[in-house]
C-alpha cells in the first residue's frame, strides 16, 4: 500500500510511521508543516529506508491536491492537528485553521482523488480520521464510559475544533460516499512526546529539580493509553475497520493528575535519586478554565469487532517512558534549545 501520514513528525504520527516502516512493506509519505510541535529527529531510526518519504507541506494548502494525485495513496491517516489545550485557551485561531480548514482541504482533495478511481481502487481505499476523547467533553460521575454512541459536547477550543473535523469527515461520508474510518482515543504517552505534556513535563522538571505544577487539585481523571498501543489500533483500525465506522480506543488505565505524578516522582526516587524525594517539588497552581472532570473510554467495540486491546499496563508503559526520557535526554535537549523552551510557557498542561 502507499500510505499518507499526514502530521507524522509529532508524537503519535512519528510513532505511527516507525510502526509502518518497521513492521509492514508498506510505502509511506509523511506530510507535515513542521510546527513547533514536530521534531524530525524522532524519525531518525527509518528516514533512509527507501519505502518512506518526507514532505514539508501545510494540509490547509491547495498543494495538498497535487501530493495526493501524485502519491496515488490506498490510505491517507490524518494526524496533522494543533493539539495543546492551553495553547487553544491563549489563541484558538490555530486550532480552527488546522485542525478544521486543514481537514476540509485534506477531504476535498481526497474526494476528488477518490471520485477518479477505478471500483476495485475505491474498495481499497480508506481516509482514516485520527481524533480523541475530548470531542465527548467530561463525565461526572464514576463509572460511565464514553461510548461511539455519546453525544459531543466539547469544553476547549482545541476540543472543539476535532469535533468539527469529526462532523466534516462524516458528512463527507453520508454526502459524497467518501471512505472514511475514524477513531477516538484517550490520553497518549511514551517516547518523544514532546514535553509540553504532562508525563514528559514532569519527568524532566522531576529530573532538573524544578517544580511539578498540578492543576487544582490534581483530581482530574484520565485514561491513559501507551501511544506504542494506539498506533497499532490506527492500523488495524484503517485495514481492518469497517467504512463509515467510528472506533473508540482506550487504554482501561483511569488515573488521577495527581497520582500519575506521584507514580512519576516514586520512579524518579529509584532512577535518578536526589538528596530529597521529588515528591517534595509538587506545587498546587489554579485549575486550567473549562477543565474536564474525567475522560474514560468504553473500548468494547474495537475489541469486539477488530480483536484489539492494548499490550501495555499503566506501570509497564509508564516505567519504560521514564526511562526512554532519561536515556535520551539529548533528544529533549534539541527541543528545548529550539523555537519550544518549557520555561516559556509558563504554566503547563495536563493532556
Ligand atoms: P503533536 O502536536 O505531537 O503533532 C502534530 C503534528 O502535526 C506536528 O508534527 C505538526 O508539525 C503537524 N501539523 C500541525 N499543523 C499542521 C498543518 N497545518 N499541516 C501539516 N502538519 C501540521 O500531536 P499528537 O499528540 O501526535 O496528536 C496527533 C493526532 O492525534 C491529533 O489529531 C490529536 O488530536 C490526536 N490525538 C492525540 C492524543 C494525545 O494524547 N496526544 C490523544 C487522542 C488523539
């Protein structure tokens, strides 16, 4: 197959296309603006195999088109978003471009090269649509799991702008029978996220002996999902799903804020000890605005329909992040010395 993996320079997208390349005899074009987000470097374990190639384009652009009809591809997985809550809080204008106007631009251009394919080229052919939980806006009470079926109610701009490229990607199916898949899942972590986030912050904070801010109270619930776990349901999902279906994807870990760090300072402790418990540089900073509550997948149907569930256990996955970060710190110190420092941003994030 050829594959286009747009955003593939991010986290999940550079994790997507190391999976791809090193796991399948698949083709794949990586198509990415290169935001502050991105980081080249993380692909650096396939960028000379020959079956993958790498593009700096915007998909809001209209030589988006151009790229398609020239890559000819079976499957197109968008990933290109702006994906940072806090960032949408202080300017959503971002959000709405990308993650929109970007969208619409990747299916326009996919419909028309969609509508000019032979019958047995359009049964092959997939736009798989990578979106998250956070389109469902927050649960409250302990149990209840978002399902395909729960209804949107998004809380953050960034939230909001996926909720409308969900909507896009799905009218485009009903409308124009374009084929489409769509996923949403949790909370992400693992290597190369880019530390803005909040397992990666923490580590490195924890690491240089900075403080570890935790909003409110830190009693926001997630549900966390190894990202080694999630580009494997993206595949399976995009050769195995059915058109017009949307799959949820979670990692059945729902962990508070706060006790995500603690697990992450208790680590710390073993690996990298101080003089003092890094528990000890916890602070308490006032809550994010709009902050959801609590975010849980009910994962029942990938499981059912597609046979996948995730390989990694919250301690398993979380040990091996701590340690990828404080093996490679270089790769974090490429970031911070870039256009992105951690102390620019002030006040940070939790998803
Ligand atoms: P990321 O911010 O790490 O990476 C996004 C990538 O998209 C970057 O490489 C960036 O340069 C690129 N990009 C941004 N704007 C672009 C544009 N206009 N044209 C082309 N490329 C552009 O994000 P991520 O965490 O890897 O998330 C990838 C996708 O998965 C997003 O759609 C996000 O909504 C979704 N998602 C993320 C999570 C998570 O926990 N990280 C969870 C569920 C879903």
């Amino acid at each position: 197959m050829n594959i286009i993996v747009t955003g593939g320079a991010g986290f999940i997208g550079s994790a997507l296309i190391r999976y791809l390349i090193q796991h399948t005899e698949h083709h794949v074009l990586n198509i990415d603006k290169l935001t502050y987000a991105s980081n080249l470097s993380s692909l650096d374990s396939v960028k000379d195999d020959p079956r993958y190639r790498f593009i700096q384009a915007d998909i809001c652009d209209q030589r988006i088109t151009e790229l398609i009809n020239e890559f000819r591809p079976n499957l197109i997985m968008n990933l290109a978003a702006e994906s940072h809550v806090d960032r949408s809080i202080d300017s959503a204008a971002p959000f709405v471009q990308t993650n929109i106007i970007g969208t619409f631009n990747l299916l326009e251009a996919s419909r028309h090269y969609y509508s000019a394919l032979d019958d047995v080229q359009k049964q092959s052919f997939r736009f798989h649509h990578i979106s998250t939980d956070e389109v469902y806006g927050d649960l409250h009470g302990t149990t209840d799991l978002f399902t395909e079926e729960t209804a949107y109610h998004p809380s953050s701009p960034y939230a909001a702008s996926k909720a409308s490229s969900d909507h896009l990607v799905r009218a485009w199916y009903r409308t124009y029978g374009l084929s489409v898949v769509l996923t949403n899942c949790s909370n992400n972590y693992g290597s190369y996220q880019f530390p803005e986030k909040l397992i990666p912050l923490m580590i490195l904070n924890a690491y240089e002996g900075k403080s570890l801010p935790i909003y409110g109270q830190g009693a926001q619930i997630r549900d966390w999902l190894h990202v080694d776990d999630h580009v494997e349901a993206l595949y399976q999902v995009a050769t195995q799903g059915k058109v017009g279906e949307t799959y949820n994807i979670g990692g059945h870990n729902e962990i508070r804020n706060i006790d995500v760090v603690q697990q992450i300072c208790a680590m710390m402790d073993e690996l990298a000890p101080k003089a003092y418990a890094h528990a000890q540089l916890i602070t308490y900073v006032t809550d994010r605005p709009g902050h959801d509550n609590r975010y849980a997948i009910d994962a029942s149907k990938i499981a059912q329909d597609i046979g996948w569930t995730p390989k990694q256990t919250f301690a398993t996955g979380l040990a091996k992040t701590v340690k990828w970060y404080l093996d490679n710190l270089d790769w974090c110190q490429g970031i911070a010395q870039g256009q992105y420092s951690r102390e620019r941003l002030g006040q940070l994030e939790t998803t």
